[in-house]
C-alpha cells in the first residue's frame, strides 16, 4: 500500500491538513466517508423547480449585473428552453464577473429560493460547460474538511486511496450472508462513489448495508483487539491473594451496617479475582451512595492479609480526604497504618508518608495524583483501586499501575455506564455492578425553578435549616475561567450570609488550602455549619446524612453526569431530601432535554444512557487526556445489533481462525494504536 506521501497531491501542506482531519495513513483517507451527497446525475428544467429543492439547472447565461443596493451581489439571469432563474452571487471577485459573461453555457447545483425577481439560487456550485457534456454516473461526495482543504483536491486524494486498499476480504461470505453485509471492498466503493438508484436517505442515515458492512467492521476491530489484550493480561503474573477472612471478617463485625446482597455479589467477584495469580483488572460500578467505599476497603485488606500494600487513588483532594478519613477511622482500630499523599501537602508532610510506602510500614495509601508521581515508591504494591476512573487520563492509570509491576487494579465509577459503552470501550474488563441501595435511603423529590424566584427558594433554606436539616447551594460552573467561577461563590457566600443571618453560612472551593476545606468540611457534617456554597469541588464523595436540600446554580450550565453526581449529595438520611435546579431563560434545546432528562429520573443507568445519546462516548471515557482512538464509522445506539454481533464474533475468531482475525486487525488497526492502552 502506498504511504500518503507517495500520492499525487498530496505536498506538505496537504499532508498538514489531512492530519487535522485525522487522516495519517493510505487506510485512514480511504475511510474519510462522506459527510452528505449531491445529486448531480440529472438536470431539472428550471420550470420544473420547487422551492427548498436542491437541485442542477443547465441553462446559458444571458445577462450578469454587479449590483451594488441594497447590497453588493453578482447577479446571473440564465435561461433554458423552459424559463428563467436569477443566480445571486454575495462575495464575488473581478475575475468571477469576466467568467460569467452572456454567452456562457453553465451547469449549476444549489437550493431554490424566493427571489426579488422571481425562483433564484443564492451562491450555488457553477461550472461551464460544453454543449453536450456528459453529466456524473454517480452521487457526488461531500465531505468533512479543514480551511484550505477544498473539496475537489479531497475527492482526487480519496479516488487514489480506494485505489490502494487491498480488495480481499478479511471475513467468510457465510458470517456476511447471515449478517446481510456485502464485501468490504464493494461496501467501501458504493459509499465513494453511489449511483443514482441508491436510496439517499439511507446514505445519509448510515443505515444502508454498505455503512453496516463498516461499522461491523470497526467494532471487530475493537472487540478483537480487547480480548486479545484481556487473554495477554491473563498471561501475567501477579500477587495470588488468598482469602484469609481474619481483617476482613473483622471490618464486617465492626460495622454499623449491614452489607446489601448487591454488595456481597461484588466483594465475592472481586475477591475471586484476587486470588488469580494474574492481575485482576475489574470495573466496580454503583450508582450515588450504593457503598463503593467499603468494598474497596474489604479488596485492600484482602491485599493486606496476604502481606502485601494497596493504594487508593481519586481525582480530588475532597473525595480522597473523604476516603482516607472514613477508611483511616475504619481500619486503624484494627492496626492497619494508612497514609495520605496529596500534591497540596509540605514536603515535611510528604517526607513520613513516602518513606512509609518505600520501606512497607504504610499497609493503605490514599491520596490524588500525587500516588503517581516519580519520587512515590512502594515496597510491593499488589493492589492499585482507582476511583471515579473516568476522570484520569489512561496514562494516569497506567503509572500507578507500574509503581508495583502487575499490582491488580479495581476501578470505581459512580457514573454508571451503559450497556453498549460497557460492551466495547470495556470489552478488556471484567465488570460489577452495585445495582442495589443501601437500606434507609430516601427518594429525592427534584424540581425545577426558574432564577427569577430565587427569593421562593432562599426561603425554602431558611425553612429547612430552621427544622434542623442542612443545605448545599452549587455555584454554576464557568468553564472560561476559575477565576470568574471563584468570584462567583464568594459572592454568592456573601448573599446569602446577609439574607440568612440566622444560620451559619460556609464557602469551600477548589482553591482552598486542604486544611482549610476539611475544617470546613468538618464543621458541616457536625452540623455548626447549616449551609455550605460550593463549587463542584462537592461533586463525589460528600457524605452527610443530615443534609436534605440542595440547590444547584445555573444548572443548564452542568452535564447530565454531574447533576446526578451532586444531587446524590442529598437523600442520605432518613429526611425527605429535595434537589432544586435553578436555570436562567431561554434555555437552549440540548439544555431544556437534559433538565427534562434529570427531572424525570432517578435512576443512574438511564441517565448516563441519555447522556450517551446527547455527548457522545467521549466524556465517559477519560479519552481527552488518553489519546485512545474513538469510534469513526460505529455509532454504539444506532449498531448496537452489530455490537452484539462483533462481540460473540470475535471470542470464536480468536479460537479458531487466529490467522483471520489477525489479518482484520491488520488492516484496522496496523497503522493505529490499539484500542486499549492499559
């Protein structure tokens, strides 16, 4: 296959833009699909136009006029044998005026509008053309581009490409029979180049067998370059962890709960894998307040017993603050040392936790991304659990998870995932599920109030704190500046202190020194503190049971995940628990859907599914510090049927036809990275 260089137009600066495309190899150009088609196979009389068609004239130009009121435009009259149509040109140059002289015969594609004058095009695709030109045999491409990449030097380019890829298929004719799909090589030529028969709906939909045959194609790909990983992960060696139910059994006794079913299933699952002499690699999820927590304090001490040292790593200085306190006041009765390391602490504070881990006394440690840095040694790591997974690069993950060679690592995630993301971007994983609440949780009634009636609701955590009950209000997130953001929650702290003198008002953020936010912290959950205005910094881990309100700020401003992670801030008592939105009018269509979507439900899978569907996968992910490829053609809603297809496919393509499912991955990925990094 020729490299990029090699092709006819393709000089440095071409080769600069189609990197910005995406496009770095021969495959990679040959798989740039078009975005939309024109029809450009007939010519319609110009009698013949309705408005809003798109569509071709061919007709001779018999005047043309720079116009210069009411604003300056090029202005065509061309004529076929059936009438008159106005081309109407906004930005035009002097040579464009010597081109269109009467006389000049013109084939145009554009959208039909009411003119001044009558039915007329406004900027539509001109070329002049001879008396008998032939017209295209097929549907003309467009598609997706970058400033000075025009559309016609990207179709020369592509032509070429097509041209280069390998015509054999990597896959039976009896799996693509019983999947309806046709050869890839067809597949990817009708996509190029569809004559005019083709159904544009289903082009332009991707629902045509062609764009399946691809998308199959890709998930393949996929699911055979993570079960590989997970086989090649099985061939490992790690630290074999017996269950030894002497610390473990003893966290269970000292409990003032008891553990749910759900709960059981899973320390079971991760205990199983422990005990393998190949490092585990598992996905714990659980909705809000489902109890993550004190499995991943039963998996370190299952590491613990065994002799060995477990780290737990979350992506704020809150949520690991919160980790180690509940998991210091649970496991130091018992002897075992935990430590903290967090990148706000001194050096001095640092030096006894680091040495601790280095020489092994340290049995926990707890902490941010400061766990990964260079300087931080354990003497033998055997178990790494990270929490809130998503929100670290693969890169991150992957230095803790070197600290101790093969250590097993547990993930956590309380934004639950759905099905189809499960199925492939996880495909290398094993995965739990919390499906279950603790008992005693109540149901939290939401509302939406719009910020015109924030006196109503002023009043309303006035009230509630009044009876004895505390409250968050979530300052907005202001994604241009922290700054902005910082200044709008010391003044809001600022308001809301002058409206309720008669409670105690506190302010955390993310700027605060630790100390400052656990005193903070501590002060609320003694209940001294009634009300607490925060940033997002309250987002994960905040457990106070006696907080029954919250109000978010501008919560049009804050994604589908997020709203469901801060209003599992409240609804952890006894108390009925209230979470009141409050957004700023007019509200945009993707914000009215995804206050609709929070409103209607409490459930977390069915809300992390809607926001699959409006965001994409990426989010989910943690893929923009990752660099891990998405998807191109594959969308995991609209082909979940041939998810479901790849996925079974691929466990019997590496059983028994090895050498196909090598060659697939060849032509997929063997210019690539792979789909998985850890």
């Amino acid at each position: 296959m020729k490299s990029l260089e090699e092709f006819k137009g393709a000089t440095k600066p071409v080769l600069g833009r189609l990197k910005k495309l995406g496009i770095t190899n021969t495959f990679d150009l040959a798989l740039h699909l078009p975005l939309r088609y024109v029809d450009e196979t007939r010519i319609t009389s110009i009698r013949d136009l309705r408005l809003g068609d798109h569509a071709q004239v061919e007709g001779v130009v018999i005047h043309a006029e720079a116009q210069y009121r009411p604003r300056k435009a090029l202005v065509l009259q061309l004529e076929d044998a059936s009438g008159l149509l106005h081309l109407r040109f906004l930005n035009f140059y002097p040579s464009q005026q010597a081109q269109f002289q009467p006389g000049v015969r013109l084939r145009v594609f554009g959208e039909t509008r009411q003119g001044f004058f009558g039915m007329e095009m406004v900027h539509p695709q001109c070329r002049k053309v001879g008396e008998d030109e032939p017209l295209q045999q097929s549907l003309t491409p467009v598609y997706p581009t970058t400033a000075g990449m025009g559309q016609g030097s990207l179709r020369k380019l592509i032509h070429q490409a097509v041209l280069e890829v390998e015509p054999e298929d990597t896959l039976p004719s009896t799996l693509l029979e019983r999947l309806h799909l046709p050869p890839f090589a067809e597949a990817l030529q009708l996509l190029h180049h569809p004559t005019p028969e083709v159904p544009m709906s289903a082009l332009e939909d991707r629902e045509h067998p062609a764009w399946r045959r691809l998308a199959f194609d890709e998930l393949l790909a996929q699911q055979l370059s993570m079960r590989k990983h997970y086989a090649r992960r099985h061939e490992q060696e790690a630290p074999s962890l017996s269950t030894q139910n002497q610390l473990t059994a003893q966290l269970l006794a000292s409990l003032p709960f008891q553990l749910t079913e759900a709960q059981k299933r899973v320390v079971a699952e991760i205990s199983a894998d422990l005990a393998q002499p190949h490092p585990m690699q598992r996905l714990l999820q659980g909705d809000v307040g489902s109890g993550k927590t004190v499995v991943a304090a039963l998996a370190a001490l299952q590491s613990i017993e065994n002799g060995w040292q477990a780290a737990l790593m979350a992506p704020t200085e809150i949520l690991a603050e919160q980790h180690y306190q509940k998991l210091a006041a649970w496991l130091e009765p018992m002897g075992v040392q935990v430590v903290w390391l967090s990148g706000s602490q001194t050096k001095a504070a640092r030096a006894p936790a680091m040495k601790a881990c280095a020489e092994g006394t340290a049995q926990l440690a707890v902490g941010t991304h400061a766990l990964f840095q260079e300087k931080v040694e354990f003497a033998n790591l055997a178990l790494a659990i990270v929490d809130e997974q998503h929100r670290f690069g693969v890169h991150q993950r992957l230095a803790l998870r070197q600290k101790g060679g093969q250590p097993h690592q547990l993930m956590m995630s309380a934004t639950p995932i759905p099905r189809t993301l499960s199925m492939s971007y996880y495909a290398d994983l094993d995965v739990s599920v919390i499906d279950e609440l603790p008992p005693g949780r109540t149901p939290i009634v939401t509302k939406l109030v719009a910020d015109n009636r924030r006196d109503e609701v002023v009043m309303a955590v006035r009230n509630a704190c009044m009876e004895g009950r505390q409250a968050y209000w979530v300052c907005p997130l202001i994604e241009e500046s922290e700054a902005l953001e910082l200044q709008t929650a010391i003044d809001t702290h600022a308001m809301l202190s002058e409206a309720l003198p008669e409670l105690k008002v506190g302010l955390v953020h993310g700027r605060m020194k630790s100390a400052e936010k656990q005193a903070v912290m501590e002060a609320f959950s003694c209940n001294e503190i009634q009300l607490l205005v925060a940033t997002t910094v309250i987002e994960v881990g905040v457990d106070v049971p006696n907080a029954s309100l919250m109000i978010i700020e501008h919560a049009e401003r804050f994604g589908l995940s997020q709203l469901h992670q801060l209003r599992g801030r409240v609804g952890r008592g006894a108390a009925k628990s209230v979470c009141i939105l409050m957004y700023q009018k007019p509200l945009s269509q993707t914000a009215r859907e995804r206050l609709k979507i929070i409103y209607e439900n409490s459930d977390g899978f069915e809300i992390a599914r809607a926001d699959l569907h409006l965001r994409g996968p990426g989010e989910f992910l943690g893929v923009r510090q990752s660099g891990v490829p998405m998807l191109k053609i594959a969308d995991l809603e609209r082909d979940a049927d041939l998810l479901e297809a790849a996925r079974a496919y691929a466990d019997r393509l590496l059983a028994k036809c090895p050498e196909i499912a090598e060659r697939h991955l060849q032509r997929w990925l063997g210019h690539a990275e792979e789909y998985v990094k850890v």
